[in-house]
C-alpha cells in the first residue's frame, strides 16, 4: 500500500480502542499503512475514506480496518464527541477530523452517492457505487447511527434504508453482500432487501490470497421499521415463563412454538433461494467428520470436561462419516436468534458475512445447510440458561425447576424449528447429520465458554452430555 502523507499513523492507534467495533483490543499492535480510497464532497464537510493496515506485535498479523473520516476547515464542536485530530493534509489543507459515522453531514454524501448510481453504477470520488432496481431511495433520509454492539457500523437513512459500513474488510466478495443480492432478486420475503453496495478497486493481490482487487465497503439495504431482534423476543417468552410457576411452556403467554416454526419455514425458503442461486457440490461424509473429530482433538486439552462425552462424540461422528456423498451450497453461516428479526411481515434473517472466525475464502465455500439448522438449535438453548443465569436471587429448589421448565421450552421449540425446517420428520440419516453439526458447534461452544466466560461452560456440556446420552 501506499502511504498517506499528512496523517500521522499514530494517531489512529488511541481511536481504534475507543471504537467500539474494533477487534484487535488488549493486542499490541501499529498502524503500518494507512491509505485513502476515497474522497466525497467538496468542502464542510469532505467524507475521506481510508484504509488503515495494523500489524500485530504477537505474530506479525496484518488486518485492514476501513475509517471513514470527516473533514472540517474549523472545529466542530457539535462532533466534539467523535473528534479523532487535527493535522495539515496536502491535497485539503488544514482539517479537523471526526468519526464520520456520527456526522450527518458525511453520512448524507454517501446517500447521495448512491442516488449518483440509479442508472448503473456510479464512479463517485473514487468510489464505484451500485444499485439494486426495484426501489426509489429517499435521498433526503437523515442519516442515524445504530446504537447496539457490532463489528461493523450501521446507519439508518430515515426509516427507508440501512448502510451497513464493513469495519475489517478484505479483497474479495463479501457474502453479505451477494447473498442479500441474491436473495433481492429472487425477491425472497425472507430478508432485507439489498438496494446497493459501495466498493473500491485497486488492491493489489497479496502473495497467495484471493485474486480480487476489489474491496467491498458497504452495502445498502431496505430498513426494516417494525423489527424486534430474535434473541430479545426469544429471552422474554423464556421470562414470561418463568415469571409464572403454574404454566408450562405450551400454555405460558409467551409460548414461542409458532414462532419457532415459522423461523423454521424462513430458513427453509432461504436455503431453497441460495441452492438455485448459487454453485451446489457433494463433499463426502468422512471429510465433514474428520473435521469434527479434528476439532474434538483440538478442544479437549482447552476442555477437558468434555473427556466424559468423548466417546460418545467419537461415535457420532463416526455414523456421520457413513452418510456417503453431503450436499453442500452457499448458507447463513453464523446463524443464531441474533441473526433474526422478526417483523409485522414476518422474521427475515439478516448478517450473512458468515462466521468471523474463518478467512474470507473459508467462507464462501459451499458449506452443509445443517450448520445453518444446529445454530439455531443451540441458540434456543442459549437463550434458556441465559435468563436462568440472571435469577442469582433464587434458591436450588427455585434453580432447579426452572431449569426443568426451560428445558422444557427449549426442546419445544427445537422441535417445532426443526419439523417446519424439514417439512416433517427427520429421516434418520438427517437426524444424524443435525446432531453431528449440533454436537460439533457445542464442543466449539465449550472452548468458547472455557476461555472466555468459564462459569458458563456447562451450558454446551450439558448439550454435549444430553447428545452423548440419546445416541
Ligand atoms: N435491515 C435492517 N433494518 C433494521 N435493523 C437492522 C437491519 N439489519 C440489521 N439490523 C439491526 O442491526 C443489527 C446489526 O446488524 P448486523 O448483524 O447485520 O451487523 P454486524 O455489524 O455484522 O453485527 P455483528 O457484529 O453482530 O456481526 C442487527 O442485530 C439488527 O438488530
Ligand atoms: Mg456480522
């Protein structure tokens, strides 16, 4: 990359450990590039988007982050919440910069750059912008940041459209936006519709990486006004249940069971879209299970409780590995109640970036649509012992028959997703692929949990015991 003159690099150091979307936190790192890929507007304010390149102290890891700034001839003092610094740009002059996602002024010239691009795409200030057909965008939407925790940043434009601004990017499609491109155009119910996306091209491939030059930096889509999240609604019937001693799950205010169902036939029509929409393959069976097994070896020296249910787990994936030839095709990826919202018009599924943990080509891979279903299974459980975990007041008795009511709404709900999923029972060779990909996730879970927030753990173990049991 070549560098930025003007900006001294250390300045983006304290900025990215204040952000909130930042990964790399509690590592040393230093900023070894930053470059500009794109200059919007002319003047109070100038949107400058920049690519800054860190590299890790602990293995010389490189990541790129996108930080779009904003740029003023003066201080503004509105923005004093956002201000990054202050420095003498060759190409501008003198400019005060901010976070340019708390500005509405920056904000509002990608919405237009966006209108630049209703006839094709638009070259914009060295940016290339693209449309979807089919809606007429208001331009005039004021821009509003999303408050929640996230890894990227999103603004809300009025209640018409959403920008998502991808944080850590790479050369190389993101499957959010393709997937939701996809699924636009097979004008699926099931999702956001995507109204465009925003991208640079002129990376250079590095050695061995994808040979894309083109970076995706964000992506429009419908906003969804009427959407509660998933997880939310999932904790409060778990609550509503546990509020009330005398109901079970099937009779409590908040059953979930018809929601549950309905999330089921949602995956289901997605996945129908994205096997027509997208490359289809076989991998065979022992390949998958080799994986899991790979994984178990890899978690037991971090999770050694999981040794009682090796065995068990051994086993498992063993039938797996018997299944033959496993369809594979595009899916979510990284689905859990978080993943959903449900709207007057019913749940659509959102964030198809996949899981962050894998490399970008990870992650376009065809993959087992089963990962997609035990994902969701696993989240139903979570969201039990979540709201379990925050009655510390109650005593063992209390504890304990709550936890048997929760699991109670848990297998309830499981079921139900699942039988909308598959249309009716499973046949036994997809009840063994479902528990194999719920099986694997919960050992994942319990490295997790383990490493992370340790009084959690018997959370997957419980899982892992209960699979190991049953088969
Ligand atoms: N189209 C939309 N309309 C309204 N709200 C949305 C829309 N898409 C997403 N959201 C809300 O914004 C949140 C963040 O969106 P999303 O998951 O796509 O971002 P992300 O940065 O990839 O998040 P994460 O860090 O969890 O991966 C969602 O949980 C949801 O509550
Ligand atoms: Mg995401």
């Amino acid at each position: 990359m070549s560098g930025h003159p003007g900006i001294d690099p250390t300045v983006f150091g304290p900025y990215l450990t204040r952000t909130r979307w930042f990964g790399g936190k509690g590592r040393d790192f230093a900023v070894s590039d930053v470059r500009r890929l794109g200059l919007l507007g002319d003047g109070n304010p100038v949107l400058d988007v920049l690519l800054v390149e860190l590299t890790y102290a602990d293995d010389a890891t490189t990541e790129l982050y996108q930080v779009p700034l904003s740029y003023y001839t003066e201080p503004e003092h509105r923005l004093d919440h956002a201000f990054v610094g202050w420095w003498g740009d060759p190409d501008l002059g003198w400019v005060h910069a901010y976070d340019a996602l708390h500005d509405r002024a920056a904000t509002r010239l990608w919405l237009q750059a966006f209108g630049a691009a209703a006839d094709g795409p638009a070259e914009v200030g060295g940016l290339v912008f693209h449309r979807t057909p089919g809606h007429d965008l208001d331009l005039e939407a004021a821009g509003t940041l999303f408050t929640g925790e996230q890894s990227n940043s999103s603004i809300a434009f009025g209640e018409d459209s959403v920008l998502k601004v991808f944080r850590k990017v790479t050369a190389g499609p993101n499957p959010d936006i393709t997937t939701h491109e996809a699924l636009t155009l097979a004008d699926s119910p099931d999702v956001a519709h995507l109204y465009g996306w925003v991208e640079w091209r002129g990376l250079e491939p590095a050695a061995g990486a994808t040979s894309s030059t083109t970076v995706h930096l964000g992506m429009l889509q419908q906003f969804l006004r009427t959407a509660t999240d998933g997880w939310d609604l999932a904790l409060t019937s778990v609550r509503n249940l546990y509020a009330d001693p005398e109901l079970a799950a099937r009779e409590a205010g908040g059953d979930f069971s018809g929601e549950a169902g309905r999330l089921g036939d949602t995956l289901r029509e997605v996945h129908a879209v994205l096997r027509e929409r997208f490359e289809t393959s076989t991998v065979p069976a022992s390949f998958t299970a080799g994986q899991m097994h790979a994984r178990l070896d890899a978690a037991l020296p971090v999770a050694p409780l999981l040794a009682p249910h090796e065995a068990a787990l051994r086993a498992l994936f063993d039938r797996l590995a018997g299944l033959g030839d496993l369809p594979v095709q595009r899916v979510h990826g990284d689905l859990h109640l978080g993943q959903t919202l449900r709207t007057a018009l019913g749940w659509k599924i959102v964030d198809f970036e996949g899981e962050p943990a894998k490399t970008l080509a990870e992650r376009l891979l065809p993959d087992s649509p089963w990962r997609d279903v035990a994902g969701m299974l696993r989240s139903f459980d979570y969201a039990a012992h979540a709201v379990e975990r925050s009655h510390d007041e109650l005593d063992e008795t209390a504890l304990a028959e709550i936890r048997l009511r929760g699991a109670e709404w848990v297998e309830r709900n499981q079921r139900y997703f699942l039988a909308s999923y598959a249309g009716g029972d499973l046949t036994p060779d997809e009840r063994t692929l479902v528990t194999a990909y719920t099986a694997d996730k919960a050992v994942y879970e319990s490295v997790y949990e383990t490493r992370n927030r340790p009084t959690w753990v018997d959370i997957p173990l419980a899982a892992v015991a209960r699979i190991g049991a049953s088969t």
